[in-house]
C-alpha cells in the first residue's frame, strides 16, 4: 500500500511517501511556485481602468475580481491537483494527506476531482511546507 502525503503552502508543495503505515517518510518531490512569493504590485501587469459615475461627475477605480496573489495560488492549486490526478491514475498511491496553509487548503480542495477528494484520508490546516520531515511526520496520525 503506497501513501503519499502533500505538504504545502501557495509558494512551494512538497510530496512524501511512505510504503506502510508505519513507515517514516521520504521526500519525492518538491515543487516551487516562485510568482506566489511576489508582491501583488509585482504581479500586476497593468493599472485598473477607471469609470464613470451613471450619475454625476464621479469617477472610480476598476477593481480586479481575483486579486493577483490569490490567481497564483490558484494556478498552484490546478498544476499540484494535475500531478496528483495523474500520480493517482498511474496508480503511485492509494491513500492522500494533505497538510497545507489554511487558504491554500480550501483552494487545494476546490481542484480536486471526486475520485481524488475519495483518495485523501485526512487533511491538517498548518502551513509545514518548510518544516523538517519530523515535525510533518508528529502532525500525521499515528499510524497512516
């Protein structure tokens, strides 16, 4: 029975695996998402637009629908989901933990496909994604 476990944050995704349940964990992977780390003025291209008031002389600034640092963490979310999908499909794991930084978790989630969410036996909002493999490994349970 092969387990994976994701550690990540918007920034950088880490995959371990383990053979048993009971097995310590071994770095496969380790993804960085370098844009993540920018400052959203960094990751804007252009300035908003300004319109005008229906009513008056006023004018306002045009804001954005997705701000840029959370469109980064987004497009992580999809490339680390569609690693994973395919990991799961290729049959390199059975069962899923996922420990990452809270907002990234529920971005995470809303990515994975249903076959995937079955796979993820449970889940820790913390963000561990540079913490070493023994403080990852006390956050799981006892035995996998």
């Amino acid at each position: 029975m092969s387990i994976w476990v994701v550690v990540a944050d918007a920034s950088r995704a880490r995959i371990f695996s383990a053979d048993k349940s009971f097995s310590p964990l071994v770095e496969e992977e380790d993804l960085s998402h370098p844009k993540a780390r920018l400052h959203a003025q960094e990751l804007e291209t252009e300035r908003m637009g300004r319109a005008f008031d229906s009513t008056g002389e006023g004018r306002h600034a045009l804001s954005r629908e997705v701000p840029p640092k959370k469109q980064e963490a987004q497009r992580f979310a999809r490339e680390l989901c569609e690693r994973l999908n395919t990991a799961r499909a290729s049959g390199r794991f059975e069962r899923l933990y996922i420990i990452a930084a809270p907002a990234f978790l529920g971005i995470l989630r809303n990515c994975l496909d249903d076959t995937m969410q079955k796979s993820v036996a449970g889940t820790v909002d913390k963000n561990l994604a540079a913490h070493d493999v023994e403080e990852i490994r006390r956050q799981l349970p006892r035995f996998l």
